[in-house]
C-alpha cells in the first residue's frame, strides 16, 4: 500500500522568501540558494513575481510550478516532473519539445477552466484565438498570492469577459508533498458568482485538464501535426510510435480510449519512460457537483475530469446545467498523484484514495 502523503503546514513567512516544510514537521525558510541540508520530500514555495510564477521544489529539485503568464489565458501548474526527474506534460506551446503535437494550444500543464460560462468559451481561449471572435472566450486573470505557508499555496483569480466583467472570483488552495517515489497535488477551488447568475451550461470541454507528454499518449496510427528539433509544425501521414505506450485505467476497471465519456472516482495514465514506470492518477471528491466525474480523457494526451459537461459525455442520457446565483459558490476538490520507479496497483491507488476522501 502507498504510505500516507502527509500535509505538513509551516511557518508563515515574508513573501519574497524560500518557503519549506519537511515531511517530518521540520520547518525553516531561507532568503539565499536551496539549502544543503534539505531532504528530498520537503517542500519549498519560491515565488518570482516578475517571472509571474511561485515554483515548487521538493528538496533541490522542481516538482512543478504555478505560473500566470500573460500569454495563456489562465494559471496553470507546469511543468510536472516525477521524483525521478522525468517530466510529464506537453512542453509546446510554452517550451516546444522535438517530436511532440502541436495541436490545441490552451492545452497548457495542469488548469481548471470550462467550456461555456454564461456563453463564454473559457476552455478554448489561447493565442491563437483571432482579434475578432476573442469576444467569444473568457480569460481567468490571477489576482494575487493570498498565502504561501509550508507546502500550501492559497491564490486568488478572476473569471473576466473580454471587457474585463467578473463572472466569477476564484480561491484556490494547493497543498503539495512527497514522500520517496510520489508526489501529491492536493487542489481545492473556490467558485463564487459575482452580479449576476452564472450558467455553466452542459459542454463537452471541461473541467481540471492536464495535457501530458508523448510518451504518455496512447499509441495511435492516426495522422497528426508534430514539432520537429527546431520547434516548427510538420504534418506526419504515418506515426512513429516509438516510446509512446501510455494507458488509462479507471476506478471502474475500464481502460484505454474507452474510459471517455465514463464516470470513475479516480483515473490514472501510466506509462513507462525510458524504462521508468510513471503514472498520473486524478482522484474526484464525493462532495464535488456530478460526482463520481465524467471523463474527458484522450488517447492523443488530454486528460481531463469534467463534471458538469453531463449530456455531451453521456450522449443526452444526462443533463445538468449547473448555476450559480449572485453571491453564490462552489467548491471542487481533487487530489493529484505523480508516481515514477513502480506501478501502482489499482488496489494501491484506492488506498491513496480512502485516505483523500477522509
């Protein structure tokens, strides 16, 4: 059985500082380098206010980081990288990696966002978006750093029209931690509807969305658009598969491109990365809206938990249409596992789960 990823809680510190929490309930921050003396399951927050990114260390090395460029219509955590040093999410459009898809570029890390938010696309909203429909999309905008303390990371955002009306203010809470091979995102998102009543109307692109990495995809002989060494689009009629032998295993027991349009209270992606087995397992809280969570989980790298897109998942046998009158909110909670050196076992993963839902 995986051990327990306790969540440890620090000292509250100066912001501008190095942030850290030992899995042990040791604590300390520093205003210098990483320290010497640091383990490899402890936490440390580093915020860089003019990179627009807090990043998350465990021990010496990068787990992940939150970031809110300008240039992506929406915070996200990226990259996400195992305690063995293999990194699992996409790099393009961010940091084009050769032999990767260049295809939905707000594919980006790790992010929570929706498709139709009172008619507005926040989902799809990118770049590449022309000037004349961008009215059409939303843009969630970060507002700020409410606390950085141990291993969690509280931050405020706002779900924005094109004409900068809020729709929706946003609390978020992570809390990360590690022990020996995992390492854990525990994410709580706080929704609440600002003037007006809000309408998250049924929508297949949704919710908590992680685009992973190639070797984690699916197999596929389907053409596509890949990133060559130099980073440009090239058109492949006939895949390389090589190295690519990713597979979804749901709580149910259902796996590969079937588990779409599924309910599960957990999903993992395994695959196994220059003979490393690696693993991304999505857990779903009972207290969540339409739990157990639809899946909108892709063979090409999308990874997504959508619990409100109920009649587009389930082909119109459901249908939900959340809202949310003014001043009214919503929370959804998820917890993130990020396993390298071993498979888990469906059995394992469900005491991982157990210990969450408590």
């Amino acid at each position: 059985m995986i051990k327990r990823l306790f969540f440890s809680i620090g000292l509250a510190c100066m912001a501008g500082m190095v942030f850290s929490c030992g899995s042990n309930g040791d604590q300390k921050s520093e205003e210098g380098s990483m320290s010497d003396t640091m383990t490899k399951d402890e936490v440390k927050l580093v915020a860089n206010e003019a990179e627009k990114k807090v990043e998350v260390y465990m021990g010496d090395d990068l787990f992940t980081a939150y970031i809110y460029p300008d240039n992506i219509a929406k915070p996200v955590l990226y990259p996400i990288v195992t305690a063995s040093g293999k990194s699992l999410t996409r790099g393009f459009p961010l940091d084009p990696m050769p032999g990767e898809r260049v295809d939905h570029p707000h594919h980006v890390g790790i992010w929570l966002n929706y498709g139709d938010v009172n008619g507005l696309d926040f989902w799809n909203n990118s770049e590449a978006i022309s000037a004349e429909k961008k009215s059409e999309y939303g843009t969630i905008y970060h507002k700020g750093i409410k606390k950085m303390e141990g291993n969690t990371l509280v931050v405020e955002a706002e779900w924005k029209d094109i004409n900068g009306q809020v729709l929706l203010s946003e609390e978020t809470t992570y809390k990360f931690d590690s022990e020996g091979d995992s390492r854990n995102i525990y994410r709580e998102t706080k929704l609440t509807a600002q003037d007006k009543k809000v309408d998250f109307t049924d929508n297949k692109e949704g919710m908590l969305g992680i685009r992973v990495t190639r070797a984690m995809e699916l197999p596929s002989d389907k053409p596509a658009v890949f990133t060559d060494a130099a980073g440009n689009p090239t058109e492949v009629k006939e895949l390389n598969n090589d190295g690519v032998n990713g597979n979804y295993l749901s709580s149910e027991g259902i796996e590969g491109d079937d588990v779409w349009g599924t309910r599960g209270k957990w999903m993992e992606l395994y695959s196994n990365i220059d003979g490393d087995p690696v693993s991304i397992t999505v857990m779903d809280h009972p207290t969540n809206v339409g739990y157990p969570t639809y899946w909108h989980a892709r063979g090409y790298g999308l990874f997504a938990a959508n619990p409100l897109g109920q009649k587009a998942m389930s082909g119109g046998k459901e249908e939900l249409n959340y809202s949310l009158d003014p001043g009214q909110s919503v929370t959804f909670r998820y917890n993130i596992l990020v396993h390298s050196n071993s498979a888990l076992s469906a059995d394992q993963i469900n005491a991982k789960y157990a210990e969450f839902v408590k």
